[in-house]
C-alpha cells in the first residue's frame, strides 16, 4: 500500500511518537489487573479457526493495544500524516495495517482487506471512525462483511479508573495500577448493509459496552 509522503520531520515524530506510545500503553497494560470475557458463540468462532471482523467504538482504542497485542489483526489505517504515527504504534504491538480511507485510497485499501479475509485472518474496524459522528455506522465494515460471509464480532472495555477527553468520540485514556474488563461478544451475520444492519451493529456495540461495565462493577450479566 502506498504511504503517505512525510517530511523528514514528520517520520522522525512519527518514530518517535510510536515509541512513546507503546513504552505507555506497555507499562498500563503491566500495571493493571485485566480480565477478558468472550461469549461461547465467539469462542466456537474461534476455535473453528474462521475469520471474522472485530469492531468496537473508535474511543476504546487505547487499551485494545495492549489486550490484542502481537494477534497479527490488520487494522484500516488513513494515509493522512497522523495515521502514519497510528500506523507505526500498530506495528509495534504486532498488528497489521492496510492504508486508505474513504477519502483516500478507500477502493484499493478494501480489495486489501478482502484479501486479509481469504487468507484466512482477521480484521479490526472502529465503525465510527476516524472523524466520527460518535457511534455512527459508517459502511465499510458492514460492506466487507456482507461480501466476505463473515461476522462481525462487537467488543468494547471497561476500567475503574480511565480518562474521558472532550473529544468528538469522548476518547478514553485508560490509566495505570487499574483494573479492566474486556467482553467479545457473539457473532453477528449480516445479509445485507442498510439501516436495519447498521442498527443491529450499534445495538450489539452498545450491549457489549454496557456488558464490560457491568462485569467490571460485579453485576451479573444477562449476555
């Protein structure tokens, strides 16, 4: 895939801001307690050894880093400048990355990721991202899914002590010496992209969110 053009500069920031970010993510990650659910249809999905595509909220970002550290998930990643510094962390913690956007390179980035698919591994989407409106459904994921017969699988975390930003996904910055929770939850199969599938995808989102912070908090869950 074709990078972004970047100024010395630039690339220097990049390795540098990548460094930093992992020593941090690295260093909350060994500090704090973490407990991780999956459902027991996404465990069959797993042990079947089957692809399928992760999608979570672009505000949980952060700690997913560390929980799917060195998992080789490709990851849709702009070509803008910044998602050069993205892109870099990525690789750090073992993902993959495919570049474009659907601004940019939004055609050949998703014949990439079909390829990813065939090949038998797995993808990571941030439906809402990268530029938002929070918790929209914006069609790539649904698109790849519907035309690869594959799931998608809806995650989302929790932590006792994280950090919201006044940004347009209200970002969340976990912190260190914390305790987290992670929750895959089932499957879903979508036969079409439309309103009702995007629907299904926020409400599945959205349960596993609320799921997360309820096992964190020690409420028995209803999943």
């Amino acid at each position: 895939m074709t990078k972004p053009i970047l100024s010395s500069r630039d690339r220097f920031l990049a390795y540098v801001i990548s460094w930093l970010a992992w020593g941090l993510i690295q260093f909350i990650g060994r500090t704090s307690r973490l407990r991780v659910y999956g459902s027991p249809k996404f465990q069959e999905r797993v042990n079947s050894g089957l692809p399928f595509i992760f999608a979570f909220w672009h505000r949980y970002q952060m700690f997913l880093l560390y929980e799917k550290r060195k998992s080789g998930v490709s990851v849709l990643v702009s070509r803008s400048k910044d998602g050069e510094f993205v892109a870099q962390t990525l690789h750090r913690f073992g993902f993959k990355t495919v570049r474009g956007s659907s601004s940019r390179g939004g055609g050949s980035a998703f014949i990439k990721l079909m390829d990813v698919v065939r090949a038998g591994q797995c993808v990571a989407f941030t439906p809402d991202g990268p530029r938002g409106p929070l918790r929209s459904i914006h069609p790539g994921v649904l698109t790849l899914a519907t035309k690869m017969g594959i799931p998608v699988v809806p995650l989302a975390w929790a932590g006792n002590r994280a950090k919201a930003l006044r940004s347009w996904d209200r970002f969340l910055v976990p912190l260190p010496f914390s305790r987290y929770q992670v929750v895959y939850g089932d499957p879903l199969f979508v036969t079409e992209n439309g309103p009702d599938a995007e629907e299904k995808l926020r409400t599945a989102l959205n349960a596993v969110e609320v799921d997360a912070q309820n096992r964190l908090a020690g409420v028995p869950s209803s999943c």
